[in-house]
C-alpha cells in the first residue's frame, strides 16, 4: 500500500512503513502497525 498511501487517513501516497506514525491502524484491515 505505500504507492497508494491512505489518504482518508492523512497517509500520503508514497509514504515509508516506517514513517507512518506508530499509533496508526490500517482502515481496511484493522491491523495496528506495532501489531
């Protein structure tokens, strides 16, 4: 998903894994990414 980014979210398109925040859930799986 990162060349698509979530942008609902405010995950830009292209956005690292790594720097998607670590409080952030994925809105389509509900995966958290500390997980």
């Amino acid at each position: 998903h990162e060349a698509e980014g979530w942008p609902q979210d405010g995950i830009a398109a292209g956005t690292k894994w790594e720097d998607i925040p670590d409080d952030w859930t994925c809105p389509d799986c509900g995966v958290s990414k500390v997980g």
